[in-house]
C-alpha cells in the first residue's frame, strides 16, 4: 500500500512529518497488516503568523477610553502577544488577556485590545508662611 505523500495544509503551522507505529513505512510504502493503520501528522508552529494589538488609554476628562495606537506584528503560532507600557498609564487589571493567556491564533485573526488606565497621582500642598487669601487647599488626587 502506498502513503500519499502530499503534505497536509493546517494555517499557521508547516507539516513536518507522517508517523506511525502500526507499520514500517519504507519510501513510503507499506505492507497493510491485519490490523488497522493510524497515521499522526508532525506540525510545527511558523513564526510569521500575523497579530493585532489595539492600545486604548483612558482619556482625562470622561474615563472612557480611546484608541491611542495599533501594532501589528508576526509571532509564533499559539505563542504570547507581547505587552506594551505607555508613560503615566497602567494596564486596567480587566485586562486579563494580558498576563499571557491570549495567544496568537493560528489563522491569523487575533486582535487583542488592552486598556491603559491613567496613572493618578497624589498631590498634597504645604505653605511656608501665610496662604494666599487664607485659602488652604486640600490634598487631591490628579
């Protein structure tokens, strides 16, 4: 019996071999026993499947969020998408996709969204002397 030799197609990974323990394959040839004969297809993970990465950031006046940038790249399929750190913003803890658990699909199609929170700041005053107009102005938050 003889093995079709033509390699599968399985988007974001290459073939890499037929295996088999059921029979000995010789030049891809083999003698079909009495029993059944299971074939396992060998992938491997290419590294130029295509991903997306929309950054939002917290916008100052109305804590929604707006797009401030997009990435797109090429990794391992199946592999991490790798973070991004803005200046004076955080990584919202709702972006649980973050911490390693969205992977890059293996048909190309992943886009991961991740929202940056601004940064807030505490911000106290202290006077030397009298303050102007009597008026002292409490610690608050920026």
């Amino acid at each position: 019996m003889s093995v079709d030799t033509d390699a599968p197609v399985l988007p974001g990974y290459e073939f890499s071999r037929w295996e088999t323990t059921d029979a000995v394959v010789t030049d891809g040839q083999f003698a079909m026993p009495d029993t059944p004969v299971t074939f396992t297809v060998t992938w491997m993970p290419r590294s130029d499947t295509p991903f997306t990465v929309e950054y939002y950031h917290q916008n100052a006046i109305d804590d929604s969020y707006t797009l401030a940038d997009t990435f797109h790249g090429e990794g391992t399929a199946r592999g991490n998408i790798p973070l991004k750190e803005f200046e004076g913003f955080l990584l919202t803890p709702d972006s649980v996709t973050a911490a390693g658990s969205f992977k890059i699909r293996s048909d190309g199609t992943a886009t991961l969204k991740l929202y940056y929170e601004r940064e807030r700041f505490a911000v106290t005053y202290a006077y030397a002397g009298r303050a102007a107009g009597d008026t002292v102005l409490e610690a608050t938050r920026y």
